[in-house]
C-alpha cells in the first residue's frame, strides 16, 4: 500500500513537471512582464525585459514583447534631440501593442511612411490622461524636445479623475505571492483555461450564503444623470489640464468620436483643442480592424491608424 502511494506521489509530481515544461515550451501561456513606480512616481515597466504575449489557451494571439530603457514596449529607444523630428504616441494597451510583435508595431509602420522621423510608442495598459499628463510633465525634459505628441483618448473611461494618484490594485499585482504565482506557467495556464473557476464559484456562492441579504437595484442612467456625467468628466479634463498644461501646438488627441459625446466635441473644438478622429477609417474598412477575441486592433487596424497619424503628419508639414 506504502508503494504504490509513493508510487502516485512520484508519478504525480512527474506530470505535473511535464505539464510544467509542455507549456513553456509551446508558449501556451503569456510572460508577464514586471511594472514597478519610477523616482517621478511614473507607473511602467521594468527596462529591459522580453517575453511573449499569449492570448487564450490555443494562442489565439503570439506575439513578442520588448521593454526599452524607457520602460516601454517598443523596438527603439527614446532619444529625442532638437535636431531630429519625432512623434511620440502615448497612451493605454493600443499604444503599448502588446498583441503584436514590438517591431511590427504603429510607431515602425508610420516610420516606414516618413523620411528621417522617429517614433517614441509610451503605451501603458490602463493608462487615462490623467497617467498621460503626469507622465509628460515628470519627462517635461525628454518630451520638451519631441516635435508631436499623439494621446489616445476614449472619454468613457479616460476622464473619470481629475488629478493623478497611483492605481494601487495593479501594484499589488507585483507582490512576492503574486509574482512568484506567475513563475509556475501550469497555473496560469489552469487559471485561464477556467479549471479553477467552480471551486472559485462554491467559495463566493458560500460567501454570499453567509453574508446578510442586500437588495440592490439596478436601473439604467436618465438623459440628465448621463448629462451630469460627461459634464464632470469634462470638469476633470479642465482640471488636469490646468495643473499639468496642454501645449495645442505640437499635441493632438486620437479619438472615435462615434462614443465620444457631442458636448466634449464641442469643447474640443470651441478651444481649438486639435484631434484625430479615427472612426470612419476603422468603420468604413472592409477587412476587419480588431482582433475575433477582443476590441483591440489587428494588424490591419492598426496599419489604419498608422497611416491617419502619417497623413496628420503630412498636413502639417504642408
């Protein structure tokens, strides 16, 4: 009985390492790369790291990251000098373009479009203007010498602070028990295939049993609240751009103003606020423009915004 116990454990542990070694070696699970905050309390990654970005358990989505000096994903490192054109894009996850392989990414197909400009990609999955602003101001040096600045802007979820505080929910994702999870890829890989979620879902059905019974109700927004809410999203705008500045000169927004309410439109335009509006080149495509899983850009879509950013370019040389 001892022996064939022994024998279970042994033959256990030996498939588990095998698992273990099987999804390392076909990529069946993403790396994760490590964040951490800078001395300006800017929030990005750890220079210097590489790895590959898996989406769904059959790699719906391979893809190669790369974290420059700077740290962001990115197939060059951010040198700006007066004497040089370049364009930074700063923004969330679109920016940071982690479903596609760094060299592939906006910043190479717009340069591949435009003699003698480098592009800088500031990308940062969750990043609002909020984190776009202050990172600007803490690099007011760096981004002083950078010709166009693009900041991507999706009003619904961009706008809902209106001054800068570090999101503590994605730090703790770098604690030693979190960190130290990642490192054992047949976890992640159970987590994300779903093997966990009915023991995760009897933990918070117990949870709710134990806990006392509240109502909730839930009822959809009147046009006024709806009102009220963009209004005090356009109020934290003003806001941060009082503290952090706006130079209209050399920064532009990129937005779909398809979800982008009239009255901040209106505002934009009223204050000579310039923007990129990339809805009709996205809608009006033919070859679909974000990925079957999720909304983010293909390939194809971002070779859309790419050239919208070149043609932005080109009129104002002209």
């Amino acid at each position: 009985m001892k022996k064939l116990f022994f024998k279970t454990i042994l033959y256990t542990i030996l498939i588990l390492l095998a698992l273990e070694v099987l999804i390392r070696v076909l990529h069946l699970t993403k790396d994760y790369p490590s964040r951490y905050i800078d001395e300006f309390g800017v929030e990005k990654w750890v220079p210097n790291q590489k790895g590959m970005s898996v989406t769904g358990i059959r790699r719906q989505n391979f893809s190669e990251y790369k974290i420059n000096n700077s740290g962001y994903n990115s197939y060059r490192e951010f040198v700006p000098t007066y004497d040089k054109t370049e364009i930074a894009l700063v923004g969330d996850s679109f920016i940071e373009g982690f479903h596609q392989h760094y060299y592939n990414a906006i910043g190479k197909k717009i340069e591949s479009k435009l003699t003698d400009v480098e592009v800088y990609e500031f990308g940062y999955a969750g990043y609002d203007l909020a984190d776009q602003l202050h990172l600007i101001h803490a690099y007011k040096s760096m981004f002083n010498k950078i010709d166009h600045v693009i900041l991507g802007l999706k009003f619904e979820n961009d706008l809902t602070r209106g001054e800068y505080n570090i999101i503590q929910d994605r730090i703790h994702l770098e604690s030693p028990l979190y960190k130290n999870i990642r490192k054992i890829k047949l976890i992640v890989h159970a987590q994300n295939s779903g093997v966990f979620d009915p023991i995760l879902n009897i933990i918070g059905s117990i949870s709710t049993f134990l806990k006392p019974k509240i109502k909730t109700y839930t009822k959809e927004k009147t046009k006024e609240e709806i009102k009220n809410m963009h209004l005090a999203y356009i109020e934290n705008f003003k806001s941060l751009i009082e503290k952090y500045g706006f130079d209209k000169q050399r920064f532009v927004l990129l937005i779909d103003t398809s979800i982008t309410p009239q009255i901040f439109i209106e505002h934009l335009e009223e204050n000579n606020y310039k923007y990129i509006d990339f809805y009709d080149a996205l809608n009006t495509s033919k070859t679909p423009t974000t990925l079957i899983y999720d909304r983010h850009w293909n390939n194809h879509g971002r070779h859309l915004i790419a050239n919208l950013i070149v043609k932005y370019y080109s009129n104002i040389i002209k």
